[in-house]
C-alpha cells in the first residue's frame, strides 16, 4: 500500500474542493506514507512510555507519577506531625493539578509508597487498610488517610530555594518540579520496577546506612573501584528480611548494572509436645506473596510429594509466623531441602538497574548510579547556595541603609518631614550623598562597589523603601545593636557562602555531612542476611540417610527396606517375613534371595553382569518395597542389554569432603578386584569407574 502513496516530499497539488466537501477551500491537504507515519508516531509514543512513565529518574528514584502524589502531598503540607487526609483528597489533587489520568489509577501507586513489606524506607505514612503481604486489596481511598514521612519530605527539603527546575503542569495553571532535591539517594535505598516499550527495569532495595557509607567513599576517592564499593554496599537489604545466598550475583549486578541473586526465606525448627518437630517460617523472600506459598505447600501435601508434612497452619500477625508440623519420624533437613527446591521459599531475583540519566534510558552498574546522585546533589547545593547569597546581598543592603539612616537620624527626619509627598522623600533620599570615609565612620562596612560613585555613596532604590518603612520603635538603642549584630552575620556568612561557590572541596563536604546526618537519624541494621552459596543442590540433600537393606532374587528382582522395618526378635521368636518369593513346582524355577547386605541411602551401588559390563546406580534410586513385597524386575532400574544378567553386586560407601563435595570416586587406595572363572585376576582403581555412563560401560572382556 505504501508504492501506492506520494512522499511526503513530493506531495500532490491540493484538489480544489467542491461546494459541500469536507474539506475547506484553501486548506492544504497532503499525501503521507502510512508505514513512516505509524514508525514515527510509534516511537513519540515509546519515548514518552519510557522518559516520562515507567523509568525512575537516576537523580530522585520517582517515577512522573510518584513524584506528582508526593508534590501533591506537599501542596496540602502534609508533613509529619501534621494531620492524616484522605487519600480521595490526595489523589484528587494530583488528578486535577498534575497528573490528569485519573485518581483511580493514581491511588496504587500511593499505596505502594506506603507498603513497609515493599518499600525499604516508606515515603508515605499510611492510616488504615493498605493491603497485606498475602495480596489482599487495600481499602478504598475514602477509607485511607496518608501524609509524608520523615524521608518522604527530605526528597523535597530545600525545594523551595531554587535547588531544581520547575515547569509548567499539563494545563499550565501552575509549575511542578522536574525532580526532586532529594537528600537521601532514593533509587538505591527503595530500588524500583517499571516496564517500559522494549525495555524493563528492576532494582533492589538496598540499606540507606551502607548506601550512605559507599557514597562518602566515593566523594572522598572519585577512582575507587566497583570492588571496593562492595565492602561498604554489602548487597541488596531486602524489607522483608529473608537471607541472600553467596555473593556472585551481587558482584556481578553491581559491575554491570545486570545479575541475578538466590534468595530464601528464613525458618526455624521447634519441638511440640510428644517429641513431634515443626518447621516454622518467619520471613519469605521479597515479592512473594505469604497466603499462595502456603497454598502451593498445602498442594504438595495433598499431591503426596511431601509426604512427611501432617498440617500446616499460617499464625501469621504483623510478623511471618507458618508453622509446619510434621511426622514423628521425619527427617527435619530433607523437608526443608524440598521447601526450598519445590516452593517460592527459595526464588531469585533478577536486577537490571535501568534508570533515566539525562533525558535518556541506561543501564547503570552501583557506581555509576552512586555518581549520578552526586553529580545532582552538587548542583542542588551550589544552587541553594547562590539563592542563599542572592538573599543574604539583599538583606545586607537594606541593613546598610537602615545603619546609614540610624547613624544620622535627625537629618533624615528632617528630610522627610519636609517632604509634602512619598515620592518627594524618595527623591530627597536618592540625592542624598555620603562619602565612604562617612559612611565607614558610621560602623558599616562597603561590601560593594556599586553603592560607590565618583567617591561617595548613593542609596538603591530597596535601601530608601526600607528607610521609609522604618519604623519608630526601631530607633531604640536595643534595637540598632541588633541591626548591627545582624549585619554583621551576614557579612560573615556572605564571606562563608562565597568560598563555598569558590572551593569543589567544600561542596562535596556539605553533601557528605548532610548525607550523614540523614543516616544518623534514619538509618537501620540491614534486615537482609548475605550467607555462603551451598551450589546447587545435590539430590542426595533431599533423601535422608539411612540404613537400608538390599536384596536382589536370582530372578531379577531389587528392592530396598528401611531397617527399621525389621523389628528385632526376642529369644525363640518365630521371625517375621523378610521377602516373598515366586515358589514353582519344579525346583530350578523357584525364585530365591542371591544377594543380600545393608547400605545407606547415600552409597552407590555397582552392578556387574556377565558380559563385563558395569552399572552405577544410587542406593535411594532402588525401588523401595515394603518388607514382605517380591521387588521390582531390575530391568526397570538397569538399562540391561539382552540376555545380560548380573552376575555380581558391589556397595561403594558414598564420601563427602570439606566442602560438602562428593569425593567417593576419587579416592587413589581403592581398588575393585577381578576374578573370572578360569582364574584371570586384575584390580583397577576405583576412580575409573567414576564416569561410568547411564547406560553401562565395559569393564572387563572375555
């Protein structure tokens, strides 16, 4: 369809428009590609998906739409301290002035920056139902009140001291900052999520201590590397406690900006009455929801995959509390082995820290956020500090004139009362000149040269409207001391404000001390527990070890029996059934025991058959039978070729080193020793059969 259309560059003369056409006589009417146009409409649609939606802002960590509800907030001085209001009101308010989309969708965004199970430092303090970690809905909004936290108003602290931009809102009757002050690095203490057009962020909440400490190392040495930072960043800290598994993920996530870290919930063991042992839970991992992890363990149960779990019972108030009780007999670690390897209790998460930087989306490793939070504090504070200097010049100068004038007061009064009018006054005032040696005499200092002109001294038009504005009780005696004493701290800290803008060194020393006052008084402990990574886990970590007893027939048939199904015999006892076999009238077709012996469930067992080849099997892989059952056909374990049979049958104890790893094969002593029928012997170690394939291997040739 697009060969069919003239480019845009080429576009067809305007036909003349009929009487009764749609369209006007002089309107201009073009022929536009189809498929250029939708690209280019796309991708205005994306970028505004993208810069001004879903991505966090490097600077303040808020999304447009958080940033609007906390101005919002900060337009009814909801403050702490102050009164809770309806959170209708609030998001009311950011609909109609800021963020005309609707308060409906508005409000779950209010409520996320109030959820402490979400949010590693609230921004909102929330009053009634705001939903629960097990997903429940939060009330309506004209049943919840909110206001600002401590840290939610130290994103806006200074706002009001030309510290950042501000523009006009959607309808232009008001402006709105672009971003916020921020004194606290929020996008890393908070993290954030947001799914953009092609693109996805995803960060974790870190500790706003550690965050602290790793940015002052950073001001103090600007090349320190990622790997340093870590000693003072441990990782991410998540709110809802739970425990990090090994510290690779982190690592890589803090050099790239991308990684995946192993989380799990923590749990303790407890013993009831009558020697039973429960499993309680008390933190899961973040972002997972508390009621559908207890479903899914419940289903588990039902589904006989856990079968040693007899009840489960969620106590859960203000802090996680599920209780899982299980057999008498159970074994406590393989149960939570299989807790982790079968539910959310062990979960990853995956970062990718994608943040706004510049008007532009990118991919930024811990360092690289750490620098963009200090490269914006800087402006904030050399900005605040000129809006500081602009006022403390100001006042200055009207507190020269108030000196001046209370120095030589009667003739200023005589000025003024022969004035007629206001405007006469001024003039008088304006062509009343001092020189510098003067108005020095009179204790004020010059701090500029503009008030100078050819030697001698002329008020601005701000020093003769305060003298005209002065009132009566300030010519008192007191009162002038406390002009001078005035004037005179402001000179000293115009001097103080002026080496600040002169000296990079004592900017980032403001951004440090106030960063460590904001941790002084709002930190806390890390809640999130970095512990070693077990690797992954061997499937032997989810069997119970314990004493087994094999048997093999002459017919084929294997099975394992926990030994404590063989109750011991009292002296004369009549024994109790070890095994059924098949019985045939004919003799040589009756089935018997030919192999016999105890293993645990850990040890391997060797199978060698009579055309010498070798299998390895794992004792826990042998098909557990009840004591008096036939077995099952070996066939069904051993992948055995035709008319193969075994004709030999060895247990290798299974060995674990320092590191929990499995060393049973690599033992240099041991050996398994051959003796054939015609009296051929050999011995080859036992680290050859280490490999050993599913489907067997040779080991011996006739």
């Amino acid at each position: 369809m697009a060969d069919d259309i003239t480019p845009p560059n080429n576009p067809t003369p305007p036909t003349p428009a009929t009487p009764g056409s749609l369209f006007a006589q002089n309107e201009k009417i073009e022929k536009i590609n189809v498929a250029d146009e939708i690209k280019g409409s796309f991708l205005d649609y994306s970028m505004s998906v993208i810069v001004s939606r879903a991505l966090p802002d490097a600077r303040d960590g808020l999304k447009p739409s958080q940033r609007r509800i906390l101005y919002a907030m900060h337009d009814l001085n909801l403050y702490p301290g102050r009164q809770h209001r309806k959170c209708a009101k609030i998001c009311g308010d950011t609909s109609g002035n800021y963020h005309p989309h609707g308060e409906a969708v508005i409000y779950p965004t209010l409520v996320h920056m109030a959820q402490p199970w979400v949010m590693r430092e609230r921004l909102v303090d929330g009053q009634g139902n705001f939903g629960s970690v097990e997903g429940d809905p939060p009330a309506a909004m004209r049943y919840t009140e909110a206001r600002l936290t401590h840290l939610g108003a130290a994103l806006m602290e200074d706002m009001e001291r030309d510290t950042v931009d501000f523009v006009p809102n959607y309808d232009e009757t008001r402006t709105e900052p672009v971003v916020f002050p921020a004194a606290f690095p929020n996008l890393l203490v908070n993290g954030g999520t947001g799914i953009a057009v092609g693109m996805a962020t995803n960060i974790a909440p870190h500790n706003l201590g550690e965050v602290v400490d790793g940015i002052c190392a950073l001001v103090d040495n600007p090349d320190i590397k990622v790997e340093e930072l870590i000693k003072y960043v441990k990782g991410p800290d998540f709110p809802t406690g739970c425990s990090i598994l090994g510290i690779e993920g982190i690592k890589n996530y803090f050099k790239t900006g991308r990684g995946s870290v192993k989380i799990r919930g923590k749990l303790h063991t407890e013993e009831m009455k009558g020697g039973k042992d429960v499993i309680v839970v008390d933190e899961i991992p973040f972002n997972v929801n508390r009621a559908t992890l207890v479903e899914r363990i419940a289903e588990l149960v039902n589904e006989k995959t856990l079968t040693d779990i007899t009840a489960i019972r969620d106590e859960s108030d203000e802090n996680t509390r599920v209780v899982i009780e299980l057999k008498r007999d159970a074994a406590v670690k393989v149960v939570i082995n299989n807790l982790y390897k079968l539910t959310a209790l062990e979960t990853s998460f995956s970062s990718n820290m994608l943040a706004i930087d510049q008007r532009r989306p990118k991919v930024l490793n811990l360092k690289d956020l750490m620098v963009c939070y200090i490269e914006h504090r800087r402006e904030v504070v050399i900005r605040r500090t000129k809006f500081e200097l602009a006022n403390a010049e100001k006042r200055a100068e009207t507190l020269e004139g108030f000196l001046i004038a209370l120095a030589n007061m009667d003739e200023f009064i005589r000025l003024i009362r022969e004035s007629k009018t206001r405007d006469e006054a001024r003039l008088k005032l304006a062509g009343y000149e001092f020189t510098r040696k003067n108005v020095e005499k009179f204790g004020v200092m010059i701090r500029s040269e503009a008030r100078l002109d050819k030697g001698r001294y002329l008020f601005s038009e701000q020093q003769i409207e305060a003298i005209l504005e002065l009132r009566l009780y300030q010519l008192v005696g007191l009162e002038q001391e406390k002009i001078k004493s005035e004037y005179a701290e402001l000179l000293k800290k115009i001097e103080d404000l002026i080496d600040i803008l002169a000296k990079e060194k004592r900017v980032l020393g403001i951004i440090k001390s106030e960063l460590k006052a904001i941790k002084d008084k709002y930190a806390t402990p890390r809640r999130t527990q970095i512990v070693p990574d077990e690797g992954e886990m061997a499937i032997e970590d989810l069997i119970a070890n314990e004493g087994v007893i094999i048997t093999l027939t002459h017919a084929g048939l294997i099975k394992r029996t926990t030994i404590s199904s063989y109750r011991s015999q009292r002296r004369g006892g009549k024994g109790v059934i070890g095994l059924t076999t098949r019985q045939a009238e004919a003799e040589e077709d009756s089935d018997f025991v030919e192999h016999l012996f105890t293993a645990s469930t850990h040890d391997y067992l060797m199978f060698f058959t009579n055309t010498g080849r070798v299998y390895v099997e794992r004792v826990h892989e042998i098909p557990e039978g009840s004591r008096a059952s036939k077995g099952r056909s070996i066939a069904n374990v051993l992948s055995l070729q035709s008319s193969e049979k075994v004709v030999a049958l060895l247990r290798v104890e299974s060995k674990k080193g320092a590191n929990n790893e499995d060393i049973t094969w690599k033992s240099e002593d041991a050996y398994v020793f051959f003796a054939t029928r015609n009296g051929t012997v050999k011995k080859t170690p036992l680290s050859d059969f280490a490999n050993t394939r599913k489907g067997g291997s040779h080991c011996h040739r006739h």
